[in-house]
C-alpha cells in the first residue's frame, strides 16, 4: 500500500481511538494529567515547529508566546465578556501579532542573534504579565484565576469535557498545519529555510514569509497557552510559561522531529511519558527512597544526553527514525 495512502487511512482511525477509545478506556488521572499536557505540548510544538522545522527561524521565546495567549483568553472572558471559542481565536491574533512584532528583526538578523532577540521576548512578556494587574484577576502577582469554562452555553470544565474542547481543537489545528505546509506557502517557508537568498533569487518574497511564519508560529503557540491555562491546570500564573517551558517545547521538535507534523506529537508523548517511566524504574528498584530533587536531577540529565545524542546522530527526530524502521520492516516482510 502506498505510504500517501497508509497515511489516509491511520489518521482516521487515530481519530476514532482518542475520540472514541481514550474516554471509554481511560481514567481520569490519566485523561487529565497525561493526555490534557500531552495535546497542548504537542499543539505548541507544532507551532515552534512551523517557524524553526519549517521556516528555518530559530525561537526559544514560545513560554512568551504561549503566556500572551493565555492572558489574552483571560482578558477577553473576564474583562471583556466574549465567549471562550471567540476568545481563543482573539487570544490567538494576539500573539500573533506579538510574533510579527518580534519577527520584525529577522529581516536583518539570523541565526544565534534571532534567538537572543526571541529570548528578550520571553523576558519582556515574563515582565508585562507581572507589572500590569489588568491582565490577571487582581490576586496575587502574575497569577490568573479562571472563571467557568464553557463552550456555547455548555459546561466543559470536567476532565472528559476539557479533554474533548482541546482534541477538537488540537486536530483542527493539526489538519490546517498539515495542508498549509503543502501549500505554496509552505512551499515558500522551506525554501526560505533551505536558502533564503535562493528563495529570493526565484521570486519568493523573503522577508514577508519569515513574518508569516513567526504570525502563524506564535498564534499557534498563543492558543497553545489558552488550552494550558484554561484546559489543563485551571489557573496559570507567569512562571507556567517561564523559560523553561520554552525549552521543554524545543526539545520536544528536536527529539520529535523538525520539519515532521507527526514529530510534534511522538515529541510530546516522549516528554510526557519519560518522567513517568523514570518515575516507576526508580521506585520499582529502590522502593521510593530516592529523593524527588534527585529524581527531576536524573531527568534533567536524561534529557541533556538524549538531545545531544539527537543532534549527533539523529537530527531528524524520532519521527525519522521510526520511518527508517517501518519501511526496513516492510522491505523484510515482503516476500
């Protein structure tokens, strides 16, 4: 079966498991602690990995991008009145034109240089949130407390509900990606990734798709901080989006894959699940007398290596990886 096909056919079958399977088989510890992170790091991974995998602009500011959208959402329920759905979609052009004003460099700069001017735009919006108290609910500084979530008059806030507004969501989001990057604009963010100065030399406007790019990154990561706050923790205060979360989701496109949709996702799932996984060893072979401080050491560790060994040997991710071995595995099975 050809892969174009194969793919056709998995996609909706993932589909009818995480909307049909998921909540007939999973509790809610894991609904909620497991798969809600899970959707939303793999939604805001997507959004790095448009402008980095794709556009080839390096960012290590998505935590800012991610806390305009949050805020944003805040903004416009509590402050503003305007139902969720719609205040996603504000909160979302808000960051993106958070973005197009922090993409205005790139037209000049590249490189190491456009990530340090990335990264002072994670500090700045770091700064903002906890100088200006409009943007939270008057408690304590930088922190947000949200009100009832709901969707078209309907209560969503239980986990099952909450789970169900960012799948939908999520792979919304998913398919627009997908069909932006084989379109001539996606045509053109490769190019501009591949060689900007040959892109120009065939016509392709440069500057103005380096824009596009850091626009539709940062609304993507912008709605990726709403379903953050909103969706998953139930409050959120600045240091949620803190740098840290900006690199958790660059490592989560170089263990996943730039320039892969599903790398973004197989990214996300080996974030959220190797804590876990070094969780369980570590009790299993010493009986819970391992120190939590050393057991977030040992993952910080974990990490570090994993990401060099990736940058080394495998720069294309797990999701390369995992093609090598499904086509090595269909040459061996075909008779």
């Amino acid at each position: 079966m050809p892969r174009r096909a194969r793919a056709g056919l998995a996609i909706p079958l993932l589909l009818l498991l995480a909307f049909v399977g998921v909540p007939l088989v999973g509790t809610e510890y894991w609904i909620g602690a497991i798969l809600l992170p899970f959707l939303v790091l793999s939604l805001a991974g997507l959004g790095l990995n448009l402008l980095t995998g794709y556009a080839g602009q390096t960012s290590i500011g998505s935590g800012g991008f991610m806390a305009v959208g949050a805020f944003a959402t805040f903004g416009f329920v509590v402050h503003g009145g305007v139902p969720l759905p719609l205040a996603l979609l504000l909160a979302g052009l808000a960051a993106a034109g958070a973005g197009l004003v922090f993409g205005l460099p790139s037209d000049r700069i590249k490189g190491f240089y456009l990530m340090v001017s990335s990264l002072a735009a994670q500090f700045f919006f770091e700064w903002l949130f906890q100088k200006f108290p409009w943007f939270y609910n008057y408690g304590s500084s930088g922190t947000i407390a949200l009100p009832r979530i709901a969707v078209f008059g309907l209560d969503v806030g239980s986990t099952l509900g909450r789970y169900y507004l960012t799948l939908t969501i999520v792979a919304g989001l998913t398919w627009f990606a997908a069909n932006l990057m084989r379109s001539q604009t996606g045509r053109s963010f490769m190019a501009v990734r591949d060689m900007d100065t040959a892109a120009a030399v065939i016509g392709i406007p440069v500057y103005r798709a380096k824009l596009l790019a850091f626009a539709v990154s940062s609304f993507y990561l912008g709605i990726a901080g709403a379903l953050w706050a909103f969706a998953y923790l139930g409050s959120a205060s600045v240091q949620s989006f803190g740098i840290s979360r900006s690199f958790q989701i660059l490592f989560i496109i170089i263990i996943g894959g730039m320039g892969s949709i599903a790398g973004n996702f197989i990214g996300a799932a080996f974030i959220s699940l190797l804590p876990l996984a070094i969780d369980h060893v570590a009790q299993a072979l010493f009986a819970g007398h391992v120190d939590a401080g050393l057991l977030q050491n040992i993952e910080k560790a974990v990490f570090g290596v994993l990401i060099i060994w990736f940058l080394i040997k495998e720069p294309d991710g797990l999701a390369r990886l995992f093609q090598t071995i499904g086509a090595r595995l269909a040459n061996w099975l075909r008779p």
